[in-house]
C-alpha cells in the first residue's frame, strides 16, 4: 500500500504534458504537421504527439512509466486506475536542433509551394540562358574571326596579281610611242588637281637604266591617292608625301624646321588628321639615291627602306620629333613617338644595279598601300616601268 500511495501522489502533482515546476517554453507558429497532429490529439486524447511536448518532458514521462511499471511488479497486482500517457516510440523522439530545424524551414516563408518552385525553375532558366547567350556569342565573334582571316586569304591571294597584270597589246604600243617620241618638250599629260605636267622628256626616265625625276614620283603618289579614295575597302587608309616634304623639313639640310611644313597637313587642305593613318609616305632622296621612309601610326613604328640595304638614324629622328610636333599643333594633344620602334624591313627587295632605286621605292609604297608583302625582286623592273608609264599615261594607278 506504502508504494501504490507514492505513486498516486507522485503522478497527481502534475500532468502528463508538463513538466513539473517548469513554465511551457512558447513555441514556433504551426506547421501543416502541428495541425495534423493537433486534430489527432483531439479523436485521441490519450495520444501524445511527437511535437506536443518537448524533449525534456519526454525524458520525464518515460521514467515515470518505468517507475511504474516496477512498482506493479514489486506488489504482483494491478496499479491503481492512473490514466498514464501511451509509451513513446523511438523515432518519435527528436534531437532539439532536428525539430527547430523543421520548424525553421516550415515558418521562414509564407510562399505556397507552387509557386517557390515556379520561381526556382525561372531564376534556374535565366542563368541558363544568359550562359546560352554567352556561349553563342562567344562562338560567332570566333566565327568572324575565321571568316574574316579566310576573307584576307582569299583577298590577299586575288591582290597579289593585280600589281602583275600583263600590259594589253594597246598599252604596250601606246608606252612604246611615248618613250621614243623626238620632240621631248611635248606635254603628254597634265594633272589638274596637282597641276603637275609630263612631257615626253621627263616620261622618258622610265625607260630601262633612266632615273626617275621628281614629277614622275610625284604625280604616280597622286595617282595612288586618288586611287585609295576611289576604293577606300581595297587599300590602306595613307598619306602620300611628295619629294619635297623632307628637304623643306630640314631646310635642305641645315636644321629641323618644323614651321616650313605645318601647313601642308591641315584639315582643311587634306580633309582628315595624319594620326588617323595607317601609314604615312616620306619619299627622300639623297644626293642620287632614293629612299622611303615609312610613318606606321598603325604599328607605331619608324620604318626605313633602302633598296642598297642602308639604315639612316638621323630621318627617323627627325620624323620622330615631326610627328609629336604634328599631333600637338592639329589636335593639342600629345604622343610618346621617342618609344616607337625605329627598324629596317627584314627580307627587303633590293635592286641589283645603279639606277633602279626609284623604281623599287615606287613599288614600296604601292604594295604597302594594298596591304601586302613585297614580293617582288630587280626581275620585274623592267615591267613595272612600263607599267607606271602606262598609267601616267592613263592618269589612273591600278
């Protein structure tokens, strides 16, 4: 009897659910789960759910049916009428931070579940398609590339004949006439843009071992630009000097004299700045010699040719201190040129006897001014000469 009373007055101190001297903690708000087992809670009174009490109480309420569950046995009979809770499973037990994990994800949002997903599978769509269009775009600037490096090929390979073009049977009569004509004061041509006039005479240093005069040059370089204007897609975008652009920059010699040449290059006398060039022309001669020598604003180098295979330091020095003084006189601003690359061209074509320099520095700037190589050699002087008489002749550079 001693133990049965214990019992009784242990078990009516406090109820099943509570624990004993021990405030209930509040809980999160309700999941679908709660509610559930809330509403089962109520069909079944002796049933403790699995998130009714917490893990403390738990512990309580199993030791107090052991408890019991002993005293039963110690006496061999039956416990008096306790209402106890039904025994506790073990899954039904939770680790704290399992069960406020489950709250946590349950309560953090108030978004039906559709439409978490639906917003999940559009963010997941995005970054799918911006990576798309990532790809794609990536894959047609390589497809530009490549068709625009087979485009060159092709263009360069097409190109490469022009400059060889066979001269027709009418124009080898019509240099032919004019080469061995007796009046050599005869004009036969006259270029109104440059006023430059070309006899017989002076056509005549176009003939095998002649050296070429300065109309000559001067009105083939005028031919070359009209030709850069009339096809601006085929050729590179030059500045053509004539022959007396150096010597008035060095006043014949004696000193740098950037003034004397300041206003041959202004916007409005050549419609565009020299800066905006891929290359610029400075045909020079020496004594009787001719030399070019290359501005390439493209590569931001000082190139010098020599068909002798000779390099002049001095010219490009003072091409150096020209094009700084240019820019900052056309435009205020300034450029470092001292940093640029002073060079000579590796595997230069160069002539084999004492009077083609002309003629190979005409052919300089006229296969540069394409864009190409210079694949020529002294084998086709004689052919070019020609050529450039017939298109004196014509008043047109092909």
């Amino acid at each position: 009897m001693g133990a049965s009373t214990d019992n009784r007055k242990r078990f009516s101190d406090f109820s099943p659910l509570t624990p004993p001297s021990k405030k209930p903690k509040p809980s999160a708000p309700p999941s679908i789960r709660q509610i559930t087992a809330a509403g089962h809670r109520q069909s079944t009174p002796a049933t403790c759910s699995r998130s009714a009490a917490d893990p403390q109480s738990f512990r309580l309420i199993l030791k107090l049916q052991q408890e019991t569950e002993n005293g039963v046995r110690s006496r061999g009979g039956r416990s008096p009428a306790v209402e106890l809770p039904p025994p506790v499973r073990e899954e039904e037990v939770r680790a704290p931070e399992i069960e406020e994990e489950i709250v946590r994800v349950e309560t953090k949002a108030e978004i039906p579940l559709y439409k978490e997903l639906y917003e999940s599978y559009l963010r997941k769509k995005n970054d799918n398609d911006l990576e798309f269009q990532l790809r794609l775009t990536e894959k047609k600037l390589l497809g530009f590339r490549l068709v625009d490096e087979v485009l060159n090929k092709k263009k360069s390979k097409e190109d490469l004949h022009k400059p060889f073009v066979p001269l027709t049977n009418e124009d080898e009569d019509d240099v032919l006439h004019a080469m061995k004509g007796v009046r050599g004061y005869e004009v036969l041509v006259t270029h109104k843009t440059s006023s430059i006039e070309i006899t017989r005479e002076l056509l005549q240093c176009l003939r095998g071992g002649g050296w070429l005069n300065d109309d000559v040059i001067n009105l083939y370089l005028e031919l070359l630009k009209e030709r850069e204007k009339r096809e601006p897609r085929n050729y590179l975008k030059c500045h053509f000097f004539n022959t007396f652009f150096y010597k008035r920059l060095i006043s014949g010699g004696k000193a740098y004299d950037f003034k004397a040449v300041k206003r041959w290059t202004t916007q409005r006398k050549i419609g565009y700045g020299l800066i905006e060039c891929d290359k610029i022309f400075v045909p020079i001669h020496k004594s009787k010699h001719w030399v070019l020598a290359i501005i390439n604003i493209k590569e931001q180098k000082f190139q010098y040719l020599d068909s002798l295979g000779g390099m002049d330091k001095t010219v490009l020095r003072v091409l150096v201190k020209y094009l700084m003084d240019e820019v900052k006189d056309k435009s205020s601003k300034q450029i470092d040129a001292v940093s640029w690359k002073q060079e000579t061209i590796k595997n230069l074509p160069l002539q084999e006897n004492g009077y083609d320099c002309g003629m190979f520095m005409l052919k300089y700037i006229d296969f540069y001014s394409r864009g190409l190589d210079l694949t020529f050699g002294q084998e086709h002087m004689p052919y070019f000469r020609k050529r450039t008489a017939k298109e004196i002749l014509r008043l047109r550079a092909d």
